[in-house]
C-alpha cells in the first residue's frame, strides 16, 4: 500500500464539506440558517444547540470548523460560547448573527474573538458567503 502524496491530502481536504455549528435558539432561525447553508456550495451543518452548555458540549464531543452563534440563547448566552471558543477552540471561526447589534455588542463580541460580527436583519445572507468564502 502506498502513502498519499501531500497534494492527495490537500485535495482531500478541500473536498471535505466546511462543518458547522449553529448556536440560536430560535427554531424558526436555526430552520432558516440550516436551509441557507445547506445550499451553500462546500458547507454543512453537523449540529444544532439552543443553549450555552449545550454549546460547550458540542464543541467538546464534536468536529466543527466553524460556529455561527447567537448571543441571547434560550439559557447561557453567546458571551460564555465565545468565552469557551476562545480559550479551548481558537482554531474554529466564529460568527455572531445577532439582533442585539449595538456597538457595545459588537465590540464586547469582538474583544471575546469572535471574528465576524452580523446583524440578523440586515446581514443574514452574509453568513453563507463568510463559510463559502473558508472554501
């Protein structure tokens, strides 16, 4: 048996399907995330929370590459995701799609490493072309 040459595993590699977590626990939304993802070219999405100890969970039994969270969950909040996020997943892309936009949210997500930062009503599509974009 022969070993793969390196650009054998870097194709392979970039066939495999971008995984991703939402973290929102509105079910209309996760609905909604789910079908735009799903029709977003290399993406896919391999877990569904609505709370922060079910996000901390995922992240430590899972395999993601990226997480789209939410700050205002149905117990926890995104703050402790991101907090986790940093501190055991630094590797992982984190987006928050949120409706509490202020700039204190924005600059409190961002200081915690959330690297992207949307507004649920006005930036919604963007998550699809952020994940497509890793690809």
């Amino acid at each position: 048996m022969h070993a793969q040459e390196p650009s054998d595993n870097v194709q392979t590699l970039r066939r495999r399907p971008l995984r991703v977590l939402l973290v929102e626990d509105s079910l209309l939304i996760r609905k909604h995330l789910v079908s735009l993802l799903e029709d977003t070219d290399g993406v896919t999405v391999c877990g569904e929370v609505d709370s922060e100890a079910d996000a901390i969970t995922a992240l430590r039994i899972g395999r993601f590459d990226a997480v789209v969270v939410d700050l205002q969950l149905r117990e926890g909040s995104g703050f402790g995701v991101l907090q986790h996020l940093k501190q055991h997943h630094p590797d992982l892309l984190s987006i928050v799609l949120t409706n509490s936009n202020s700039p204190a949210m924005r600059a409190r997500s961002m200081a915690m490493g959330a690297h992207h930062f949307l507004d649920k009503s006005s930036e919604f599509e963007r998550v699809a072309d952020l994940l497509e974009g890793l690809r």
